[in-house]
C-alpha cells in the first residue's frame, strides 16, 4: 500500500504530539518518558490501532541516525571537569564491563535454555548474541531519565554512570556484530582477529573522535556566515560527517561521535549556546522518534511466548549479572564505596540501544532473530519499569542523593553570559510586600556588585534607573558575582519566588 506524503506526516505529527503529552502527564508520576513513547508505538501498531510497520531496514537506519544524534548530544552536555576524577572508572566500565555483563548472561541464557526451557534449542552462539545486543547499559534512557528527573547524586556519580553509558555502546555493537559473523560464517572464531578488531574499533573511533572534535571547533570558529542560523545546523552537519567517517575508516562511529560532542561541547565556539539548545533540541525529537519506531516495529502479541525466559534473565541481569560485573570491574577503584557500587549496580539501564541491536541480526536473518528482538524488548521494558522509576528512591535509600540545587532557566528574560563570566542571575517578582522597603529601585537593599539589569512590565522591557518606580508584578533581571549575599538579600526582604541559574 502506498502511504502519500502527506498522511505520515499527518499520523507522524499525531503520533509526537500525543508521545509529548503523555510524557509530561507520566512524569508527574514518576514513570519514565521514555518508556511512555515506547508504549505509545505499541499501542498504534499493527496489534493496537493497526498502523502496519515491519520494515525493518528503515527501522535500522533511523535508529542508526537517532542514536548518533544522541550520543552526540550527551557528549555535547558533558563537561570534562565533572568527568575528569572518573575516567578510567568509566571506561573500565565501558569495556570490560561490557564484556563481562555478555559473557556471564549469554552462560546463564544457554544454562537456562538447556535446564528450564530446552524447547527453545538456542545454541550458546545465539545466547551470547542475545546478550551482547543488551550488555551495555542505554545512553538514551541514562541521561533522559536521570536528567529529567534532575537526579543530583554524591561522589561524582552521576556523571561517571554518563560516561559509561555514553561510551560503552561501541564495546556492546562490536560484540553483536563478532557474533552475527560467526553464525554467519559457521566456523570457529579466530580469537586473535576478534580482539584485533575490537581494538582497532576502539583506537581509531576515540583517535577521530578526538581529532575531528577538534578539527570541528575550528571550522566553526573560522566560517563567517552572514546568516546566524546556520551555526547550528553546521554542529549537527558535523557531528552526522564524524559519525559516518569513522565508520568508512574502519573506526568505531558511535564512539567517535560521543568523543568528538565531548571535545566540542568543552570548547568555545561562536553562537555555542544556541547551538548547544538546538542540538538538544533534536537529540529529544530523535528520542521520541527512536522509541515510537521501535514500539510500532515490535508485535506485542508475540512477546507473550518470551515473556517468562525474558523475566528470568531480566531478573539475573538486574540483581546478579550487572552487580557482579560491577563490583569486579570497579574492584581496583578503592575510593569508590559499597553503596556507590550499590548504585551504580542499579543503574543498569537498558533502553533504545539493545533494541537497536537486536534489529541488526534481525535485518540480516539471523537464525532466531526474531526470538532474540522480543526478547530484548520485554528485557527493556522491565528494566525500565523496575529500574527508571526507581532510580531517586535507591539514591536516598543508600544516601547519595543530594538536595539539588533549584539552578533552572529564566522564564522571562531569555539572556546567558560567556562562560568566562562567573556570575548569578536571578529573576524575581515584585509584590506588594518587597515594596514596603520603597517603591524606587535604589531603595531596594541589595548586595554589592550586584545589578537589576531589565525589568518587564506587563509585556514590556526596559531598562532601569535607581529613580526607576516598581510596581507590583514587576519582573526584575538581577545579576551578581555574589551568589550568596544574594540570596541573604532575598531571604531578608521576603522574596522566595524567583528563578535561579547560575554561569559557571
């Protein structure tokens, strides 16, 4: 059936709109967003409302594309001095960790299919494929949930768990496609050609990662256009070029473009923060897209006869296979605590990216294939619901959770200094009680080296003078290099109401 232009992006539109809404209204209740747009796409596929899609080549691509967007962002959003104490944790955990989360669930998916369920019959080559498409936890879930949920943990663990899933995805693609080309080829590995592949993936996706990062920077700074809009499309231009790249040097792209987002986002480029929005802008629509596609792909009716082997191994995978993997991998790391392991034990999310995975031996007719995709969907699915919506009570329950600091964007006044500028800006509202210290700005008991910059009246903005006569409803833009004796000021004269957003 021919569907015309104009339809699918008439249900494309429907079918974003209403992923939005009901993320907005799950979020209040703690589910992840992430998982409502997966259920949207299963709720409008072929065993919902009937929208028929089983292309599974187009799946790959635009899974291929939404998650070098993302991790792109992620790396984007990253910023070195937070990552920096926690480097070689994470990329021990990238690694090895990794690996050893493939080989311990794909011992324990033959184990099972031998004792419990031998009418399945897979093969210890289809186990260990099954679990290399899930062993790496998902960037996409990581920093969608623990950013939305505005999760502020101790000991630098938060960005060390987002470093892990932003650069991990390589190690857990190269073992999916080793073991896709050993069942395809049905010979015995060649160990030695195994890991020198898996290791010249790894050196030249970091090396061009790194060295096209900073070649980016550099065409940015020095292009001049006339037409600032164009800025950020060229970052994305160039962090899709990096990807594809890599990938045709015989690099690993995912890696390289997560790698090359990190070098760029720490670098000064010009029009940086409105590049840096529009990016994030679309690494959020490719979410959307990613888990809408993937949950019109899946035949829910077809997940009921994988649902109990699929919870087994999601319950090994949760309180067994990731701990172990974790606490082995980070055994070394002697400042990193029980409870922070604990933690980081938790976060192993599964997410986009195992599904994505498991559509490789899928478009290649792998033998089981189509097993091991709804086995990898309901192993995402339980993960997200045990382990998303869980992930700030575990945070108190082991006590690193921190009481996070209200830093959020100004509602009224759209402004940002350079980086360089170490300052505080704060937009508060004036009522009728702040006007009993006087009605003129100059009479308002502010801190020093502090300054109302603009105030909006109404629809209007100007700017002030100390003769300036406030009003209730007022809206002042205040800046300050004293965080502190600002907020003193605040609490002395009443005002508790204002938005707070710090340049650091």
């Amino acid at each position: 059936m021919t569907i015309s232009p104009e339809l699918l992006l008439l249900v494309g539109s429907v079918l974003f709109f209403i992923s939005m809404l009901i993320g907005k209204a799950g979020h209040r209740f703690g589910v992840p967003i992430l998982l409502l747009f997966l259920g949207v796409g299963m709720v409008f596929g072929s065993d919902g409302f009937g929208l028929v899609f089983e292309n599974v080549q187009t799946a790959q691509t635009i899974g291929t594309i939404c998650l070098t967007v993302i991790l792109f962002s992620g790396g984007l959003d990253t910023k070195f001095s937070e990552i920096r104490p926690v480097i070689w944790p994470g990329v021990m955990l990238a690694t090895l960790g990794v690996l050893i989360t493939a080989i311990l669930t794909g011992l324990f998916t033959f184990w099972l299919s031998g004792h419990m369920f031998p009418s399945l019959g897979i093969s210890l080559l289809t186990a260990m494929l099954l679990s290399s498409t899930f062993s790496s936890t998902d960037s996409a879930s990581v920093f969608g949930i623990l950013r939305s949920k505005g999760l502020s943990l101790k000991n630098n663990l938060r960005p060390l768990l987002e470093l892990e899933s932003g650069s991990n995805d390589p190690m857990a693609y190269m073992l999916t496609i080793v073991f896709m080309g050993i069942i395809q080829s049905g010979t015995d590995p060649n160990i030695g050609m195994v890991v020198l592949t898996i290791v010249i993936q790894l050196v030249v996706g970091s090396g061009m990662g790194y060295l096209m990062g900073r070649g980016a920077v550099t065409i940015i700074n020095r292009i001049r256009m006339d037409n600032s809009s164009f800025y950020p499309i060229l970052l994305l231009t160039l962090g899709i070029f990096i990807f594809a790249a890599t990938y045709y040097l015989k690099g690993n792209g995912y890696l390289a473009v997560y790698i090359a987002g990190l070098v760029i986002g720490n670098a000064k480029f010009s029009h940086k923060r409105t590049s840096m929005k529009f990016i994030d802008g679309v690494a959020w629509m490719s979410q959307i897209l990613l888990f809408l596609t993937l949950g019109l792909l899946v035949n829910p009716g077809e997940l009921i006869e994988v649902i109990v082997p699929a919870l087994i191994i999601s319950a090994f995978l949760i309180f067994i296979g990731r701990p172990l993997t974790v606490f082995l991998t980070l055994l070394p790391f002697r400042k990193i605590g029980f409870r922070d392991n604990l933690y980081i034990s938790w976060v192993g999310l599964r997410g986009a990216v195992p599904i994505i995975f498991a559509i490789l031996p899928l478009a290649a007719g792998i033998p089981d294939s189509r097993w091991i995709f709804n086995m990898v969907f309901v192993i995402t699915i339980v993960s997200l619901l045990v382990q998303g919506t869980s992930l700030p009570m575990v945070a108190r329950w082991l006590n690193l959770a921190e009481k996070p600091q209200k830093h959020k964007a100004l509602e009224d006044f759209d402004v940002e200094f350079a980086e360089e500028i170490k300052s505080a800006m704060t937009e508060i509202l004036i009522t009728d009680e702040t006007l009993k210290y006087g009605k003129n700005l100059i009479e308002m008991p502010l801190p020093d080296k502090t300054l109302v910059v603009m105030v909006k009246r109404g629809e209007q903005f100007f700017v002030p003078t100390g003769q300036t006569e406030l009003h209730a409803g007022d809206k002042l833009l205040v800046i300050s290099d004293n965080e502190e004796a600002l907020r003193e000021t605040y609490q002395n004269i009443g005002i508790s109401n204002f938005s707070y957003q710090k340049n650091q």
